[in-house]
C-alpha cells in the first residue's frame, strides 16, 4: 500500500511539472529545457527556510513559489532577447548553472545537498499524497482559466506569430513573462512538497536529465492541452513502475520515444493533428 | 487635423536610406494608396508607422499625437490596424479565433484584466458578424492555416476590423490573388470605407490602386516623388519616369546576362 | 605559473575547438542543433578504446574510431534529420535530445556503467620542460593531433570544393541547389567529417585524463553548444577561436579564482552574458 502512495505522490509531482512546461512551451511557445530547475530553487527555498530559519513547512510554499516565478521572470527576461534554438539552449544553460551553484556553493550545503526535512507532525506520506494531488488539480485549474481568458488567447498568439499578435494589441513581451513566471512558480510550488518526500534535497536531483524527463513527458503526451500533460504525466510516470524493463532501461526507452514522437507524431498522443502544424511543433488548437 | 502624419521621416539600415525624410499626411475618411517601384521603401514606411521599428529621423503623429518609437502593440491600441504582406494568420486557431483574439485588444493593455475575463458569447457573435462581412463565415471553424492564400488575405481583414481601428493600413492586400479574388477584395475594402474607416493601401498592381484611392502617393528610392489624384500622378513625368526608368534599367538587365 | 595554465587552457581548448568545430559546421549546414554530436563524441571514446585495446596502436584506433564516427554521423543523418526538414526547429532538437539521451543509456548497457580506463596501467612518463613549464606527452600528441585536424578541416573548407559546397548551402540553400549542388552528398559529407572530428575530440580526451564513461558526453553536451554559440553559430573560425577561449578561461579561472565558480559553469556563464549582450553571439557571421 504505501508503495502505491509514494508511487502516487511522484506522479502528482510530474503532472503538476508538464502542467507547468505546458504553460511556458505548450501556451506561449517558448522552448525551455531546464526547467527541472526550477522545481529545485522551490525546493531549496523551502530546505533553507526548514533548516537555517526554522520556519514552518506550510509558510515555504509561497517562499518556493515566489523565488521560483523570480528567477523564471529573469528567465523570461531572457526569451525577450533571444529566441528558438538561442533560447533552448540558453534555458538549458540556466539549468546546468542553477545546479551547479547549489552544488558548489557552501551555503547550500554543497555537493551532499541539505538533508533532515521533516514534514510537520501529522503530515504523513497519505496526507502528502493528497496534497500533492490538490497541487495537481490547482495547476490544472490555472492552467484551465489561463487557456480560456484572454490571455490564454494572446499565449496562443504569440506562439503562432509573435508580429502578427502584437499588431493585435498584445504586448508580447508581456505575455512570454507571464508565461514563465506562471509556469516556473508552479514548478516551484511543487519544491517543498519534494523536499519533504524525498527528505533532503541535492543539486544533482534536479540536472538536465530530470527536465528532460519533464519534457518527455509533455511532448509525449502532447503538448498544448492539459489533457496532454496529464496523460504524458501519469502514462510515463507508472509505466516504469509496472514495467521493470523500462525502469531499467528509462533513459534508452524515453530516448527512443523522444525520437519516435518526433518522426512520427511530433503533436503528442493527446494531440490532434485538425489543423496545421504551427510555429512550434503542431499541436491540437482549442479549450 | 490630419488622422495621420508623417514629418521628414527617416530610417536608415546600416547605410541604406531605405527612408529619406518623407513628409505625408492622411486625413480622416479617405482612402490614400502608396505606390512605387520596387525597393521604394513602401514597407518601410509601413513599418515605422505601425511601429515595427522606430524612424531614424522624423515624426510620426496619429490624431495629433507622436506614435513613432511605439511598439507594434501600443499603436494597434490607439486604432491602427494593419494586415501583412505575408501571410500572418494564427496557424493553429480555427477562422473564428483569429477574429475573437483580434476582439481581445483592450484586454491585452494589461496581464491583469487580460486574466480576468475570457471571450463570451457575444465576442463570438460578433466574430461571426465580421466573417459574414468579408464572405467567411462557412469556414468559421476551420483552420486559418487552412485556407487559401485568398481566403487567408479576407481573414486578415477581419482580424485587423475587429481592432475597431480609426485607421486602416493594408500591406500588398491583393499580391497573389487572381483578378476575380482581387476584385472581391476591393469590394470589400470600398465597404469597409463607406462605414467610415480611413484606408491606407500599399499595392504592386498600380491597376487596382487606381481605382480604389482617392489619393495617391508615390514613393521612389526612400522619398515622395509626387503626390496627388490618380489621374493628376498618372500624368507626372518624374512617377512615369520612376516606373520606366526601372523597366528600362531591367531590360537592360537582363538583355546583359 | 601562469604560462604553464596557458598551455594547460590551451590543451583543453583545442579539444574543445574540435568538437565545437563539428557541431558549428553541421549547423551552418543544416540549420540544426545536432545535440546527439556528444553521443557520437563518447562514441569515439569507446570505439577508440576498443580498437587500442585490441591493436595498441594509437593511430590506429585513432583512425579507426573517426571512420566508426564518421559512418554514425551518416546514418543520423539520413534517417534522423532528413526526414525532418522542413519541419518547426523545436522538432529536430528534441529528437537530437532524444537520440542523446538514448546513446547514453546504450553505451551503458553496451558496455557497463563503471569508468573504463585508457591505458592500463602505464606510468606517466616525466613531462618534457620547457623553461618553466612542464608539458606531458599526452598533452603534446593532443596539441598535435588538434592542431592537424583544424587545419585540415581548414583546408576542406577553404581550398576544396566540397567545401565550397558547404558555405554555398550555408548561404542560401535554393541557389546552391540551382547551381547544381547536390544537396545530400553534401549534407552527408558535412556530417561524417563533423563527426569524425568529434570522435577525435572524445578519443583525445580519453587518452588525456585516461577514463571512458557512458555520461562522458553530459558535460560536453552543453559545453560544446555554449562554444558554437559564442563563436557565432555556422562561423568555423569564430568557433575553434571561442574554444580556445573557453578552454583558457576555464582553466585559468580555476586556477586563480577557483571559488567563483564550478568550472564547468563558466562555458555557461559567459555564454548567458554574451548572449544578453550580443544575442547573435560574439563572432556571429552575416544572416546567421
């Protein structure tokens, strides 16, 4: 039974992850491959908080939040000057550089990370799959609000044609922060709740191979509809869990369904292929 | 006062004088059509009015008011529209959202109230009343990207309407269409002008120019040429010589190679 | 001291100047971020590994591992990345991820998770001294080795007409193809040499710090598009000048200021500033 929860709680995790990559890369369109990094500044927001400050675990939250959509609004900054290729590459490289400051930095406890994060009493592993799904089920909803308003329509415009959606009266640049803050806060929203889990956190926990598991997932599930990031969530998120040989073999089987996606069906299993491939990778339109 | 006014602009790409000191004016109600040989700079002065980039010199003043250095999005604010020469419809929206997005504008001014409310009903509507207008309402649910290049150009229309714009500015609407699509489309534009909108066109097709505007301007190399009634410009020496001056330079061109 | 950490940067700089080289050509031709060029540089490694292990000759495995590479390359090509062209950028890079990551994972199971070293058990021998400075074997036949394949390379590119044919298509792909270019021969060579370089790259470095290991192209990976992209994406020169200088850099701010930063986050530190300030990159070529 409790290897269900734990099982349930990681998953919780990620579909509120790929909901969160689906605001920034989904919505608006913009590429970023470190956002693994971002769950990591809210988790050690809250390990800092927890262990240097004594504050309570449930006044981290909007701590992790608010240092997380932070550092996402200086990461939007960046997508207004650079684009495409320049700025995948540049969100990789604030991914690499946030882990590697929590790595070497002595503050943050260096290479073995900050350990001893202990839930508040009561708060056991069925209480925090519960909130962990409640985090789910509110990103969800924001990005369900998000995806209907008007500025669910100007994301959408700037991902299609950035000249066009100005011309329209959206101030692109605007919109790309809204974007990343939204969607990197979320990210680290989730922090305290995986600190807490895990017990510790450590840089390396939060490198490019988790992003780009968060990514997979997304992309797999398809991108630009909440179903999609949900379906990629929990269908990568289990399968390696029921099957020993995927747990094994993850890298070399998201590796191979990355490549398979993109040959075959860049729009993702959730997404529907109606309309034509659009600025980013083709996705279904519409609420 | 003039709707729209341009003094000694100028705009300068790393030596080019794609603009050099152009002095214009358009006045509220009329249709005005911008014409001249390739490589005039007919674009360029489109973008720095509409705000793409700013002029290296001069003023642009709509109602009164400096616009230039203004982003693309603060001058669709104070009521321009403008379609594009390429096609830019939103790709992986359906007809009918490319004209709601449009709808949004006001909303756009700010992420808060853009958060705060959503498209209703009578957005819709009033989505569909547009597309009835330029002839697209069958394909209201259909992927703009979808479409041809004809019906794309309708779609821009609509989409740059919905802005409720004081003034109207058209990129090379009809480049690309054949004759019976061209002439659906001007019918369309003279429409849109009886209800009171101010019209600026740039158009290649100096047929379908003429015959819409009450007013020309022409420009040559980055400067006005002349300036004036179709009739009056298609009399100037310098427009004619502007025009044949370059055919001669191409046929000599091409006679060389 | 400080000349000895030159020549130190120096080293590293001309391994990394020929990675960054083969990703910066294959960029310029082909519009695309081949991150999987770190899988086939660890590909190398192992390739050449295997052959050293078997002949114990080094040029042999050299060579041996820059033909493996070279047909890799090929294969990528053609049936990873042709049948995307064409399609949204973002597509191509995350099927170049996937593939990255996949190799990964196969040189794993391929050959066990544990380092695998170079050359068994063979003493250093005393490094050669040069007024004050001290520069090993391995570091010579590295410079050696680097400095004759850029100037291959260099030679390929500028004197030849494949090489003509690349910076035609890297100009303007529709009229290289009206000039009769053939496009996928071209393509292909652009991708096997590029990888080839790579391969020398990973077997280098192998050789140098005498260890082989699957996630040995982790680091690279990012490094390598950190460089491309200081020295201007599809700018050959620019690029083998920023490896250089990312390699100095490296080396000389681990030296003297090794608190600042991990070393391997200054690649990405200046390439983030670069790029704040200079968005096309410092040495970026016209239209790129």
């Amino acid at each position: 039974m409790y290897y269900y929860v734990v099982v349930g709680i990681m998953v919780a995790l990620y579909v509120t992850l790929t909901l969160s990559v689906n605001i920034i890369t989904g919505y608006a369109g913009q590429p970023t491959l470190g956002h693994a990094a971002f769950l990591g500044v809210g988790a050690y927001t809250a390990a800092m908080l927890m262990t240097k400050a004594q504050v309570s675990w449930w006044l981290t939250f909007p701590a992790a939040f608010a240092t997380a959509a932070l550092v996402g609004l200086i990461v939007g900054a960046a997508s207004l000057r650079v684009r495409d290729d320049f700025l995948a590459i540049t969100t990789m490289g604030v991914g690499f550089v946030v882990v590697a400051v929590f790595q070497y930095v002595p503050w943050f406890g260096g290479a073995m990370g900050v350990g001893g994060l202990v839930p508040p009493p009561g708060v056991d592993k069925y209480v925090l799959l519960g909130l962990t799904i409640a985090l789910a089920v509110l990103t969800g909803l924001i990005s369900w609000h998000l995806e209907r308003s008007w500025a669910g329509m100007a994301l959408r415009s700037v991902r299609d044609d950035e000249a066009a959606a100005e011309a329209m009266g959206a101030d692109i640049r605007r919109f790309k922060l809204l974007a990343f803050v939204t969607g990197c806060g979320l990210a680290g929203l989730a922090g305290p709740l995986y600190a807490v889990h895990l017990g510790f956190v450590a840089g390396p926990d939060f490198a490019f191979h988790f992003s780009m598991t968060v990514l997979t997932m997304a992309v797999f599930g398809g991108l630009g509809t909440i179903r999609g990031a949900v379906a990629g969530a929990i269908i990568l998120g289990v399968a390696p869990e029921l099957f020993r040989f995927i747990s094994d073999y993850r890298n070399l089987v998201y590796g191979a369904l990355l490549i398979f996606m993109m040959l075959f069906r860049p729009t993702g299993l959730l997404g529907v292929t109606r309309l034509k491939l659009p600025r980013l990778l083709g996705k279904k339109g519409g609420a | 006062m003039p709707l729209l006014q341009c003094k000694g602009v100028a705009r300068h790409f790393a030596g080019l004088k794609a603009l050099d000191g152009v002095d214009m004016s358009v006045e509220q109600g009329e249709i005005l059509g911008i014409i001249g040989p390739n490589g005039a700079g007919k674009t360029t002065l489109f973008n720095v009015i509409c705000g793409v980039y700013p002029p290296t010199y001069g003023e642009v003043l709509f109602e009164g008011r400096p616009i230039h250095g203004l982003r693309p999005s603060a001058v669709a604010q104070l009521g321009v529209g403008r379609t594009f020469q390429i096609s830019r419809v939103f790709k992986s929206m359906t007809v009918r959202e490319n004209v709601v997005m449009a709808l949004g504008k006001k909303e756009y001014a700010s992420v808060f109230s853009a958060l705060g409310g959503r498209p209703s009903a009578a957005d819709r509507q009033r989505a569909d009343d547009l597309l009835e207008k330029v002839g697209l309402i069958q394909f209201a649910d259909q992927g703009a990207g979808e479409m041809s290049l004809g019906l794309q150009r309708r779609l821009e229309l609509a989409r740059a309407l919905a802005l409720r714009p004081t003034l109207l500015m058209l990129d090379e609407p009809v480049a690309g269409l054949s004759l019976p699509e061209m002439e659906e489309f001007m019918k369309l534009v003279r429409r849109v002008h009886q209800d009171g909108i101010t019209v600026v066109l740039i158009e290649h097709n100096l047929h379908v120019t003429m015959q819409i505007s009450q007013r020309l301007l022409v420009l040559s190399y980055g400067k006005k040429i002349a300036e004036g009634t179709p009739a009056e410009v298609q009399a100037n020496p310098a427009v004619i010589e502007a025009y044949l001056g370059r055919e001669d330079e191409e046929v000599a061109g091409s006679a060389q190679s | 001291m400080i000349w000895q950490q030159i020549v130190n940067g120096v080293v590293t700089g001309g391994i990394y100047a020929l990675v960054a080289l083969g990703l910066t050509m294959i960029y310029g031709v082909l519009r695309l971020l081949h991150v999987a060029h770190a899988g086939i540089y660890a590909l190398g490694a192992y390739a050449g590994l295997l052959v050293y292990g078997v002949t114990h000759q080094f040029v042999v495995a050299l060579t041996a591992a820059m033909v493996i590479c070279a047909a890799a390359g090929f294969l990528t090509q053609r049936f990873l990345y042709r049948p995307l062209m064409g399609t949204p950028p973002l597509v191509p890079l995350i099927a170049s991820i996937g593939l990255f990551i996949f190799l990964g994972d196969a040189y794993r199971l391929a050959f066990g998770a544990q380092t695998l070293p170079f050359r068994e058990g063979l003493a250093e021998p005393t490094p050669y001294r040069v007024g004050p400075i001290a520069i090993t074997g391995t570091q010579l036949v590295i410079l050696g080795v680097a400095a004759l394949l850029l100037a291959l390379t260099w030679y390929i590119i500028n004197k030849t007409r494949l090489g003509l044919a690349w910076r035609a298509v890297a100009g303007d792909l529709e009229i290289a193809q009206a000039m009769g270019i053939d496009l996928n021969r071209s393509v292909a060579m652009n991708f096997a040499l590029g990888s080839a370089l790579a391969a020398a790259a990973g077997l280098l470095v192998a050789y140098h710090y005498n260890e082989v290991f699957p996630t040995m192209g982790d680091v690279p990976a990012y490094k390598m598009l950190a460089i491309v992209v200081l020295g201007g994406l599809g700018n050959p020169l620019g690029t083998v000048a920023a490896g250089f200088l990312i390699g100095l850099a490296e080396t000389l701010v681990v030296a003297f200021a090794g608190y600042l930063l991990p070393r391997d986050a200054i690649a990405f530190v200046a390439l983030i500033i670069i790029l704040m300030i200079r968005p096309q990159g410092l040495f970026a070529r016209k239209g790129a």
